[in-house]
C-alpha cells in the first residue's frame, strides 16, 4: 500500500493526470487510486466553474486627451486544461488554484481593448455609455486567450475616476444645467401666469355682469372704511332732478 496513491478530484475541479511529466488523461471529480512505485505520477488542479479577478487603477486617456483612472472585472473559464499547463504552472499549488500568472495575462490583453475602447470617447459622455462598452468580448480578445485556454465570459467596468480639477468642472456643469432647469420651469410658470390675467381681464372686458359685480364689490370694500356717500347714475342738469 506505500505505493498506492490515491487522488481526490472535488465537484468544482478538474484533474490532469500526468506520468513521468507526460499527460495521460483528464480526471472528473471523484477518487482514483493509482500504483506509483517510484513517484512519478503528479496531478494538475484546475477549477471547473468561473473564474473573477479585478484589475484596477489603470489609468487611460479618453478622446478630449482627459487623464482617468478607472477599474473593471473579468470573468473567464478554463477551457483547454492542457493548453492552459502548457503556459502556466499548475502543479505547485496542490488543490489550491491562485492563477497569478494566468489573470496578469488576461488583465495585460484586456487593457488593450478598455483602452482603444475609452479613447473613443469624450470624458463628457464616458458615464453614458459605460454600459454599452465591450457589452460583447471582441472576437480578436478571445482567439488571443484562446492560445492559453481560457475563454472570457465578460468584462465589466466597475468604476471611473476623474482628476479633482476636472470632477469640479463637472459638479460645476451639473450645477449649471439644474439652476437653468430651473429658471426655464420659473419662465414658463410665468408666462402661464401672464396668459391667465390676460384671459381673465379680456373676459372681464367683453361681460358687463361680471364688470357691475367687480364694481359692487370694489364700492363693498371702500364702503367697510367709514361713511361715504355714494351717487349713482348721472348728476341732475339745471337744478332738474
């Protein structure tokens, strides 16, 4: 029984069996037990299920030549076990899968297309339309990655950063467009307003009941001050009543 090694291959990975550094055969989750007399078997973990890294602080220029920062997540899978080994070293980790070298060439490749991606864009409209960029993998991404094994599911921006000058200018903009907002709102109540008084005046105008009980309520109000006298209808001619 010393000779007889046993290998566990867990639900969410794959094995890559390999006798005397040559690769025999792809191992589904289970347990497997293999005769190694002199040691020369070794097994390659590689997960089965997604993988997410983020790649952050990468700074690019957009197309008005403004400098910003911005952050994104990748999520990939490994495709080709065989062709992924041949590129990076995944014997040395045991069961635990930490593809450093693997997400630096996926983050290196990808900045490529964020960046000729941002560059064509002005820093004014960036925000409108980060959820329309890269909305699918470009076909050239993939065959690159493709060479290593991997297949990218997507890339998603997670964040911008403007330099402060220029988050002011745009808090400034914003400021801008919302008080002018708001005056156009002011100017048209206004001229509804205007256009009311005009309607009731005109109306008032062209109604004689309506300008007799305007003149009943204006003499009600003078009336309320103290005694007056009032006279109504045309003074007498010649001391004729």
């Amino acid at each position: 029984m010393l000779f007889r090694k046993q290998i566990s291959i867990k639900p969410y990975q794959v094995g890559y069996l390999y006798v005397k550094n040559r690769f025999r055969r792809r191992l589904e989750p289970g347990i497997y037990y293999f005769w190694d007399w002199v040691n020369e078997i070794t097994v390659a973990y590689l997960p089965a299920q997604r993988q997410l890294c983020t790649v952050t602080n990468q700074e690019v220029l957009t197309k008005d030549a403004i400098a910003l920062r911005f952050s994104y997540l990748i999520e990939y899978v490994i495709v080709d076990g065989e062709r992924f080994l041949a590129h990076f070293d995944g014997f040395s980790q045991g069961q635990n899968f930490y593809p450093h070298e693997a997400e630096q060439v996926i983050s290196n490749l990808s900045q490529i297309y964020w960046r000729d991606a941002i560059a064509q864009l002005d820093s004014e409209h960036l925000n409108e339309h980060r959820q329309t960029l890269l909305a699918t993998v470009p076909d050239t991404l993939q065959h690159r990655l493709a060479e290593y094994g991997i297949s990218l599911l997507c890339l998603t921006l997670r964040d911008i950063t403007f330099p402060k000058t220029i988050q002011d200018l745009f808090a400034k903009q914003l400021e801008a467009k919302i008080r002018a907002k708001a005056d156009l709102e002011n100017a048209r109540t206004t001229v509804a307003a205007a256009r009311a008084l005009k309607n009731a005046a005109d109306l008032i105008k062209e109604n004689e009941n309506i300008r007799f009980f305007q003149f009943l309520e204006t003499m009600t109000k003078i009336a309320a001050r103290g005694n007056h006298t009032f006279v109504i209808g045309e003074l007498p001619q010649n001391g004729k009543h």
